[in-house]
C-alpha cells in the first residue's frame, strides 16, 4: 500500500511569503485590454490600489508582494466586490485575478474583524475558495498568503491525492479562508472538519474548466448543503475565461439578480500574443513533422502536448535517441 502523500509546506518566512514570481512577458499588455461591465449600478472603477478603502496593513502587504497599480480586472472588480456585490467575471489566467478576489475580501474581512478560531471542534471558515485543480487551488493559497501577512486571518489550502488526516490537521488549526478542490472540500463537510454556517464568501475559479472536468454535481452539492447560506446570505463570485450555456445556467443557480458582469478582452478568444499555425498531417508523418520543426527551432526550447502518459515518455525518448535533449511529465 502508498503511503498517504504530505505535501512539503512551503517555507513561511517574511521573504518567501513575498517572493515575486515572474510576470509573463506582456504581463504589462493587459492594461491594454478593453473591459466591459454589465448589469445594474456599478460601481466605478478604480484607478489605484490608494482608491480602495482597507486597514493600512493590507496596504502594505499589497506592496510587499509588488502590486504598484491595479490590472484592468482588479481596477473594475475590486469596488465591485467591496460594495458587497456578486460579480461574475471572465478573464484570462495570468491576468491579476486571483488579487481582484482576494483583496477585497480580505479587505471586508479586516473591517469586520475576523480571525481563525482554534481549538473549536470544527472550523467554520468565513471565505471558501474553490479551483479545478491543486496547481490553481495551490496558487491562490500562496497569493492569500501574502495579502492576510500578519493580520491574525488564517489561509488554509487542501485538495485530493494527499493524506487526508493532514488536510484535517491543517484546518484544525485555524481556518478563516479555506482554499480547496471540490472532491477533498466536500470530504471535510461530510466529515465535520468544515461547517459552512459562517460562509460569508464563496468564490469559484475557472468554472468553466470545473465544469469540463465534470464537476457539476459537486458544486451542486456544495451549495445544497443545509448549512451553506443561502446566495442573498453570501456573496458570491465566479471567475471562468469562456461563458457557455453551462456556466450561464450555474451562473443564474449560484449568483443574485443584481450581479455584475465583468469581461476582460475577447471573452473565450484565442491569446493574441502567441502565432498559431495549423498543420494538418496524416498519423503516420506526424513524428517525422515534429522532428522537421524541432531541427528548425534550433536551441528555442519546445513544448509538445500529446493526449496520453505513454505517448509523453514515448516521444521524449524518441527524441533523445535523435539526440533531440527532452524530457516528460504527465500527472
Ligand atoms: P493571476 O492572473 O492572478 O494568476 O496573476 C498573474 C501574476 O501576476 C501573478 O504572479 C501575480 O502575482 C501577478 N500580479 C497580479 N496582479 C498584479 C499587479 N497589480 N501588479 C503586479 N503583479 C501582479
């Protein structure tokens, strides 16, 4: 039998918590992008992170983790989110929306003085973030992490295939913001790790992809538990880069009428900062295609997506034999 995995927690220091990770090269190009707003009375926009009305330390820690001015989505979600409003909103990954969520809910959470209860019998977190996969859902933790910096509010992150008496620990301890994918979170409700009485935000990131990956039931779940507020109880927000009719129904189900709806660039559309070609080619002349076009991109370095594990492994040794340097990864 394996042994349960204990993901290695990250390092907790002041320096780590802020290390900036690179931008993508034309991070600065969403400022660029046109922004669309929908729905009744919205609030304006900000120009500034100075325009948003926070405790003095949030402030701070915004500039520690070197947000100097707000990105399109930030500059139009974050009043909405701090005037209590529900907000759907569509955006690229990469496009500083993590920080257009997390900033006026730890804003409102600072103003109404919210810490993480220990030694309770279960944890009733305040704030409850859902993602697709543990990559994501592991990426907003890091980012909370940096914005609740030294205000007593207690970020959690938990998501399947690792042990789960450690994903219980680690909500024991004290949970105001608990960041989960959906199969590992339900768990814990089921449990009665988590009670869901105080939920006073509820976000879901990338539903579009929750979605696809089949997810539907378990969010359906998640808002039909007896204790979960009802949505004129909570606030809700979603994130999802496309809006298909799934996502528009799941949309109607979780959010209020006076939602608002924001989009960022062509919703759904292809990133107009990567060229595409498309080359049609019969199954059996696709290797001998790929090995033409890596002996034309030289030393540029490469990344091929197949459809299966055995595939990857299959080509990376392929190329290696062809003295072609490449490896594999697959989950
Ligand atoms: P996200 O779209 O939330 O995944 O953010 C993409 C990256 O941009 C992350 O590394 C963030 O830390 C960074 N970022 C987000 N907002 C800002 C901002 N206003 N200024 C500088 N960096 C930011």
């Amino acid at each position: 039998m394996s042994m349960p995995y204990v993901p290695p927690p990250p390092p907790d220091d002041e320096q780590s918590i802020f290390a900036h990770h690179q931008t993508g090269v034309n991070f600065h190009k969403y400022d660029e992008h046109f922004v669309q707003v929908s729905g009744p009375d919205p609030p304006n926009a900000i120009a500034s992170f100075e325009d948003i009305d926070m405790n003095s330390l949030l402030a701070v820690n915004i500039s520690k983790a070197g947000y100097f001015k707000p990105t399109p989505v930030q500059r139009y979600s974050i009043p909405i989110i701090l005037a209590g409003r529900d907000l759907m909103a569509c955006s690229q990954t990469g496009s500083g929306k993590t920080a257009a969520f997390l900033v006026p809910i730890v804003a409102q959470m600072m103003r109404d003085g919210v810490t993480a209860t220990i030694s309770k019998e279960q944890q009733e977190p305040e704030c409850i973030i859902v993602a697709p996969t543990r990559e994501l859902i592991n990426q907003i933790f890091l980012e909370a992490r940096k914005f609740v910096f030294g205000t007593g509010i207690r970020p959690v992150v938990v998501y399947g295939g690792t042990s789960r008496s450690h994903s219980i620990h680690q909500v024991m301890q004290g949970c105001s913001i608990l960041c989960a994918t959906l199969g590992r979170l339900l768990e814990l409700i089921q449990n009665r790790t988590v009670g869901l009485q105080n939920v006073k935000y509820l976000v879901l990131d990338e539903a579009d992809r929750m979605l696809d990956m089949g997810f539907s039931l378990d969010i359906k779940k998640l808002i039909t538990f007896p204790d979960m507020p009802q949505k004129d109880k909570r606030q809700t927000v979603m994130f999802s880069a496309t809006f298909p009719e799934e996502v528009q129904r799941l949309a109607g189900e979780l959010l209020k009428t006076d939602v608002l709806f924001v989009v960022v660039g062509d919703m759904g559309g292809a990133c107009c900062d990567v060229q595409q070609r498309i080359l049609q080619v019969s199954q059996p002349l696709k290797t001998q295609k790929l090995i033409e076009i890596l002996r034309i991109t030289g030393d540029e370095r490469t990344m091929v997506f197949v459809k299966t594990k055995v595939k990857a492994d299959f080509i990376a040794c392929f190329l290696c034999q062809l003295s072609i340097p490449a490896t594999s990864i697959h989950g």
